[in-house]
C-alpha cells in the first residue's frame, strides 16, 4: 500500500479508515492474464523486422542435477535429493569464476565461454506433453551464440513440462524487442505463423512465456549502436 505523507489522516481517536483494496482474478486465472496481455499494442504502427537473419528457437524450463558432492541436503530439494536447475535447449548456464562473458570476449581470454549454443532444441520432443526422463537432465556448459551486427533477429521462446510448466519471464539486456505472438502448446511455424502482429506489436524488455505455451520476439541485433 503506497501512502502518500500529504494525505489527511484520520482524527486523533477517530475510526481508522480500511484501504479500498482491488478485486483481482485468482492466482491460477489463465484466461483472464492471456487476455490481458494479449490485448497490448504500440501506440502507432512501428518498424517491425520483416526479413528474418536469425531465426532462433530456444526451450526453456526446469530440469534436475545430482546434488554435487560439496552440497548439503537442505541445497538440493529436488526428487530424491537432486537439484532443480534452469536450463534453455538443455543447457543450464554456468557462471563463470574468473571473468564475465563480455569481459573475456573484449579481452579476446580463450576457455571462458565457447560459441556452440544450440540455435534449436538438440533433440525435437513434444515440449508440453509426456517428457521423458533422458530429458531431465541438463548439460552443464558457458555456452553463447554469436549474431552478426545489425542482424534481424527472431526468437521463438517455447516453455516445456520438463519436471513442471512455468511462467517464465526472459528478459534481453539492452534491448527493447515486439513480442509479435504468443500462444498456448508447442509451437507451430505453419500454423503460428499467421497470427504474428508485425503491425502495432508491444515493445518489451521482458516477456513472460505462458506456462505449457510460447512467445516469439523479433529485435535489430544493434547495441552498441
């Protein structure tokens, strides 16, 4: 509850007066959050990449790793004592001990990071279905992919029921991108295709993907710029 110090109080030994609080939906109200954001447009008409260089399809969602041995038990809360981990197309980001990514790329210091992050998901499986369990586990890895300067840029972000679904929101530093769809299910290029909104889409620096669902992002690849 914000209060504002300019506000009247209430009289000295007067009844307190109760916050009006607002009717939301309920937490679990799927419907009513994809309605709403999918109602989100720009103000005017804006410049939406239409020639596509980079076309990227990442699956994003929880996995499981062994409880490594210098851990304790209350630090790995997974199924039967493993580790829930993050991971994008089956690989779960590790931080690096010595120097930051873009500090080792600036400085050109080899062995912090390599180049080979997948643009698609290694092994195609049905994302929001029955996934199996040689798919729980990650590969650990500092992995990036390089673009091209001023490259056009599209990402497809696909949630997975990997151990559960989730809402996830991703966020792209130093950008501002249109979230030109997004939908529930795998996705599907043939059929998806023809909802993307390259009119008036919003412009985000975060973008929540809908749980069992998907959203598609387009940018300029052009910071510094």
């Amino acid at each position: 509850i914000l209060e504002y110090k300019s506000s009247p109080c209430p009289a000295k030994g007067g009844a307190n007066i109760k916050p009006i609080a607002p009717t939301l939906p309920n937490y679990n109200d799927t419907n009513t959050v994809t309605s709403f954001s999918k109602s989100f447009r720009s103000l005017r008409e804006v410049e939406v990449p239409n020639e596509i260089d980079e076309d990227l399809f990442f699956t994003i969602g929880l996995g499981l790793n062994n409880c490594p041995s210098n851990f304790n038990a209350n630090q790995c809360q997974g199924p039967n004592g493993t580790r829930f981990t993050s991971s994008m197309n089956n690989v779960s980001f590790v931080l690096p001990s010595n120097f930051s990514i873009l500090q080792a790329h600036k400085l050109g210091v080899q062995g912090v990071f390599t180049t080979d992050f997948p643009a698609k998901p290694p092994v195609k499986f049905d994302y929001t279905g029955n996934v199996s369990r040689s798919l729980w586990q990650p590969i650990q890895g500092t992995k990036v992919t390089k673009l091209k300067f001023g490259s056009r840029v599209q990402i497809v972000l696909q949630d997975t029921s990997i151990v559960t679904p989730e809402n996830h929101p991703i966020h792209l530093h130093g950008y501002d991108f249109y979230i030109v769809a997004e939908g529930f299910g795998n996705f599907n290029p043939k059929k998806d295709a023809s909802k993307f909104n390259l009119v008036d889409p919003p412009m985000r620096n975060t973008v929540a993907v809908p749980a069992n669902g998907w959203a598609v992002i387009r940018f300029v690849a052009d910071n510094p710029g």
